[in-house]
C-alpha cells in the first residue's frame, strides 16, 4: 500500500512540474478535493519553486456571512447579474471563491437587490494575488483622477510675500505683448522691486 502511494505521489510530482505557476495556485485553491498524495506531490513542487502558497483546507461557505472571521475584500464592483456571473465563473476557474453584495451571497441567485450604481463582488483577502492575475488584462484601467490646473499666487521672491503690484510692462503699452515680454514688478511688504517675463520662478 504503502508503495502505491509512493509511486502515485511520484507519478504526480511529473504532472505538476509540468504545470505553470498559475495552474498550481489554482489547484492549492481546491487542495481539499485532493488525495493525500496528491497533497504532499503538490506541496513538494511549491517548495521546489519556493512558491508560498497555502493549501486551502475546505471551500467558501455557501453563504460567507454566516462566517464572519472570513477576512474577505471588495475585489471590483459589478453592474449586472450577467458581469457576476461571468466573473464568478472566470475566478472560480482559477481556484478564487467570491461572493456578492452586503450579506456575501455565494449563490448569485439569492440576490435579489438592484445593480444601480454597482454591487460589490468580494473574494478573500488572501486570494487577491490570484484573482489579479486571473483577470489581467480583461478590465480596462481604472479612470485617472480628473485633471486640476495648478494654480498658483505670484509672489515677491525676496520676501515670498503675496503682496505685490504690477507696475507695467517695458516697452510700448499699446502693443501686443510680445513672447519676450519684461514686466515690472514692487512688493508692498518689503518695497522690493523687480523685472521678469511673467512666468513663475522656483
């Protein structure tokens, strides 16, 4: 006996050399509905590629909300039932179990709330690494803040005082300004004065 399951761990530790890293994290995922020997052929090939990878013990309850020491995570918002069910199914494929909305509904058919706005699809903390890679590419990038102009207050640069006045330009008041324009400057706090282009300095 004790030689069947030698050689079924060895047959096996084959099989997952073969795999990528992301087919045996998947696998850890549903390390339950593994053998003994299939356990300690895919530990040993975590080990061999110094993954840190834990072995899940059972599956997600059904319904997350009755175990609330399930550290479990926002991992997007979904519109509609039919972008959960596709995103349920892509993550389960890959080993993460996720469930749905405030009570963490793990069948998608008991909810029965409205999308408006989005519903939160969560997964367990620790398998974020996992549904990340499982869904890279698949999400356009999140929208960028909205763009601010920076605005700033002209300041004397002796002083850095906000108090100064505009005493003119050099040159001919009735032409159009020109790129290389000289603008005259006083500061009412200290009395510096100064010429530059207009621009900011550092």
């Amino acid at each position: 006996m004790q030689n069947h399951w030698t050689d079924e761990t060895e047959r096996l530790r084959k099989v997952y050399g073969g795999m990528g890293d992301g087919q045996l994290e998947a696998l850890a995922g549903e390390a339950y509905t593994l053998t003994d020997a299939a356990r300690h052929a895919l530990q040993d090939e975590l080990a061999v590629r110094k993954m840190d990878v834990p072995l899940r013990e059972a599956p997600i309850p059904k319904n997350a909300a009755a175990r609330p020491e399930l550290d479990l995570m926002v991992f997007r918002r979904v519109g509609d039932l039919s972008e959960a069910r596709w995103l349920k199914q892509l993550l389960e494929d890959a080993g993460v179990a996720s469930c749905l909305g405030p009570d963490n509904l793990y069948s998608l058919e008991q909810f029965g709330s409205e999308f408006r706005g989005g519903v939160d699809f969560k997964i367990l903390r620790s398998d974020f690494e996992r549904a990340t890679e499982a869904t890279r590419g698949l999400f356009p990038p999140e929208p960028a803040d909205e763009q601010v102009d920076y605005v700033y207050e002209a300041r004397c640069p002796e002083c850095h005082s906000t108090e100064i006045v505009f005493m003119g330009r050099e040159g001919d008041p009735e032409a159009e300004p020109a790129v290389d324009a000289r603008f005259n400057w006083t500061c009412d706090h200290c009395g510096h004065q100064w010429t530059d282009d207009g621009i900011q300095q550092d």
